[in-house]
C-alpha cells in the first residue's frame, strides 16, 4: 500500500519502521529538520521536510491517490487538518489521526476521519502493538460506515491461537467471516474451526465494535 505518515516522533518512527518491513510505499513528512535527519538516516528513506498541515506541502509530497494517510502531530487541529486535505483535496482513501483531547475523536469522525485514536490513553498500547496500526490501516468500510471488514494475521504468541472459534468471545455484532490459511488458501469457518499462528483473519463488525473485536484476537 502507499501511505503517508505526517508528524511524530517515537510513534513515527516506530510506524515507519514496521510499515518498511512489510514493504509498503512511504511518504513520510515531518516540520522538524533535526528529526527529518534522524528519521532518514535510521529507515533509509526520503523524508520531506515541511509542515504537514499546510496545503502546499502535501501537493508538493505528492500523496495523490494515496491508501492511507496516519497524522501523529501533537495539535488536535493540525490533525484534522491534515486528514481533511488528505481526504478531499487529494483522493486518500483512509485517513488516520491521533487526538490529545479524547473529546474530539467522536467531532473528527463525523467531519470524515476514519480512525481516531486517543493519544491520552491509547497510543502507548496502539504503537507498541505493530499489528494494530496494521490492522487499523487494513480495514474497509461498507454501507456508510455501518460495517466495517478488519484483517488480522494472528501471530504465535496470541491466546487465541489453537482455540477454536467457539471458545473465543467476540463483541456483538461481530463474526469471523473468512480465514486464509496459507495451506487451504481460503476456510469459511464454523465453531469448531480452530485458529492457528500465521492464519489471516477477516473479522466482519460494527464500527464501534471494531477495537473490541481486534484486541480479542490479538490479546496475548
């Protein structure tokens, strides 16, 4: 995928590292000079110098049509601005930003941000778990946001491997819809079905049951 990640630092840094390990395009912008050294000699990668909240630095990064646009500046405002630019005057197709103010992630979501994340409680745990962001960033909307599809690789060290499906407690609203499995390509599972290490699961939820359902299978 082709993402954009605006501003931070550690949270930055630690995204970057994982989304490059697992080969995605990136367009990574930051209005810190110091930091954009580091940043560049740690990932070997370009990184644009420049306020990501302005108009004219995202043309000139050239996030046309991007996936997924990830906005971890510390201004609530700058955050939405970001997105907002990313959504309306560039076609990116998901738009991800932190908020210091909890109270601000339900206004964002209804101005059109598809993910907010509250940096006062979560995003210690989200960045420390590279499978989140992943899992944020892999998620399809469908029916104006009534349901969204996330994608999940369960990894070794999840309680939920070995278990079978109807021995693990989903919110409602939610179902394992599809697992691919790497040595049956695709199961369509029932509650017998048990999940193992390195299966990829398509869980089909609510919107606001979404995080509940990811953290069941990705708990450790």
């Amino acid at each position: 995928m082709r993402i954009v990640v605006a501003g931070g630092r550690t949270q930055a840094d630690f995204l970057i590292s994982t989304l490059a390990k697992k080969k995605h395009k990136l367009v990574v912008i930051n209005d810190d000079p110091q930091y954009c050294d580091y940043l560049a000699t740690t990932h070997k990668i370009p990184i644009i110098n420049g306020d990501p909240s302005k108009f004219f630095v995202l043309n000139e990064a050239g996030i046309e049509g991007f996936d997924v646009l990830v906005a971890l500046t510390y201004r609530d405002a700058d955050n939405l601005a970001i997105c907002q630019y990313a959504k309306r005057c560039f076609g990116v197709k998901k738009v991800i930003c932190t908020v210091g103010n909890p109270k601000n992630a339900d206004l964002f979501k209804e101005l059109g941000v598809n993910t907010v994340i509250s940096a006062t409680h979560m995003v210690a745990q989200y960045i420390a778990q590279a499978t989140t962001i992943e899992n944020l960033i892999k998620t399809m909307s469908l029916e104006d946001d009534k349901v969204v599809i996330s994608e999940v690789l369960v990894e070794a060290d999840y309680d939920c491997v070995n278990k079978t499906l109807i021995d693990i407690t989903l919110p409602a609203n939610t179902i394992i819809g599809c697992i691919i499995r790497k040595s049956s390509d695709m199961i369509v599972p029932t509650g017998t079905t048990e999940i193992r290490a390195g299966d990829k699961l398509l869980i089909i939820s609510s919107p606001e049951n979404q995080e509940r359902a990811v953290n069941v299978i990705t708990k450790k």
